[in-house]
C-alpha cells in the first residue's frame, strides 16, 4: 500500500528550508529591536553606544559591500579588462569611511526611532511581512535569474525588494498616522510648544536624553508651525502637512529596519562570502 503524502508536505515545497531560516533570522531581528526599544530609556551611555555599535556593523557591511558592486559594474562598462585601474578604483579605505559615516546616521536613526516607542501596529505588520519578506526574496530572485547577471543577481533582487517593501511599508504606516490625533498648540508660543515636547522624555543616559530631546523639540516646532502658516488651511489639509512629517518620520525607522533586513538575508543566502582577489583603494 502506497504512503499518502504528508499533510505538511505542501508546505515544504512552498517554503525550503532557507526560507524557514530567513523567516527565523527576521523575527530574530524583530524581537532584537523589540528589547532594544523596552530597555533603551534604562540603559547608560556606555549600554546605549553598544546598541548603537551592534546595529552599525550589519549596516556598514551591507552598504559597503553594496557599493562595492555598484563600483565593480561601473568598471566593468568603462574600464578594459586586465586593465591596473580596475583594482585601484574598486574601493577600498575611503569608500569604507563614507560608507561607515552613513551606516552610523542610520543606524543612530533607528536607535532614536526605538527610543521615542513604536506603535504596537508597526510591530504587528512587521511580522506579519516577514513570510511575505521570504516568499518575494526567493521569487524575485528566481524570476531575475532569466534576465540579471548572475554575479550582480542578488544585489539587483534586493534592492528591488527593498524599495517596494519600503514604499508599501511607509504608505501604510504614515496613511495610519494620517489619522492619529494633533496636539492643539494654539494657545501656546513657539518655545512654549518646544518645551513641552522636549520635556515629555526621559531615559538614563544622558546622550540619549539629549537625542531625545531634540527630536521631539522637533516635533513641536514643525506641528506649532504647521498649525500657524496654515491657520485658515481645512482640516483635512492641515493632516496633510502633518503626513508628510510623518512620512519622514516613519522612514528614519523603516528604512534602516528593512537594510537590516537586507543584510540578514544576504548571510542566509551566502551571497556576500564570495573571496575577492587583491586590496583595493579608493
């Protein structure tokens, strides 16, 4: 008598087992950021730069390694073959220290983002992206592999998937935030505004009370003088100002989130472990 199929078979040609890894790396990830934003307001300096510091390396080797292939397609179109010129513009200490300078205002972005709380919403759409994430990863790839070099195939696959899942993300997200409530702040001056916001946050470490306190003195310049420039503005068209900070807002938390999770991706995959031969300088 012949075996019947296990009912979970299905599933297992549907996910392999890289996509279960990736789907495990992401909410790994999720939950990492998830603690950090519990424990940030308790940590001291010394705690807040060693978060800061963890989510700065995956950062710093995705862009570097991102740009690095930008560069080498570059070369690939304009230089000969053979030619000397191809090691020594391939990037090397000066694009790293660039690079380095970047991932550090992302990653202090997210770090900040964490700090301030994100709405218990963005976590539940995070997770619930995450097969989403794994499924798209795999599928992109797979349809590209028809028309994309395969040595620039999973850099080409990323950056799609990342741009589209940013702009979906950030239009949801700032779309609900469209709707939140806004301070009434018409009875208040402009530094009355500032002070209030700048005083609604409190965390152990100085640096980070410091940052803190400038994002959200921020906040209070930008909604006081939304509400002022635009007095005789409708409702609706006062919410509309409002969003595009938002907007801004959200993408200082969701882009250096999906990076993350570009780079946890990437280490599943294998696709940054392949050697290169010689050093490079910028």
């Amino acid at each position: 008598m012949s075996e019947s199929p296990s009912s979970g078979g299905w599933l297992v040609r549907l996910v392999s087992q890289r996509e279960l890894r990736l789907m495990l790396g992401l909410l790994a990830l999720i939950t990492l950021l998830l603690i950090l934003e519990r424990a940030l307001p308790g940590m001291a300096d010394g705690a807040v730069l060693l978060s800061a510091a963890v989510l700065w390396l995956p950062v710093l080797a995705l862009l570097f390694w991102r740009r690095r292939m930008a560069r080498r397609a570059w070369l690939r179109v304009h230089l000969r073959p053979g030619s000397p010129w191809t090691r020594r513009l391939r990037g090397g200490l000066l694009m790293l220290i660039t690079q380095a300078l970047l991932a550090a205002i992302l990653a202090l972005a997210l770090l900040v983002s964490l700090a301030r709380g994100i709405p218990p919403l963005t976590w539940i759409v995070l997770v619930l992206c995450v097969p989403l994430w794994a499924l798209a990863w795999r599928g992109l790839q797979t349809y590209l592999d028809r028309h994309a070099s395969e040595e620039f195939l999973p850099v080409t696959a990323a950056r799609i998937l990342v741009w589209s899942a940013a702009a979906l993300l950030l239009l949801g997200l700032a779309t609900w935030g469209l709707w939140r409530p806004l301070p009434d702040l018409g009875e208040l001056t402009l530094f009355e505004a500032v002070r209030h916001f700048a005083a609604s946050q409190e965390a152990e470490s100085p640096l980070l009370r410091f940052l803190l306190t400038l994002t959200t003195a921020l906040d209070g310049a930008h909604h006081w003088l939304a509400q002022h420039w635009f007095e005789g503005l409708p409702g609706v068209g006062l919410r509309l100002v409002a969003w595009m900070v938002v907007l801004v807002q959200e993408w200082l938390f969701v882009w250096p989130c999906l990076l993350l999770w570009e780079a946890v991706s990437h280490v599943v995959y294998g696709h940054a472990a392949r050697p290169e031969s010689g050093p490079g300088v910028a």
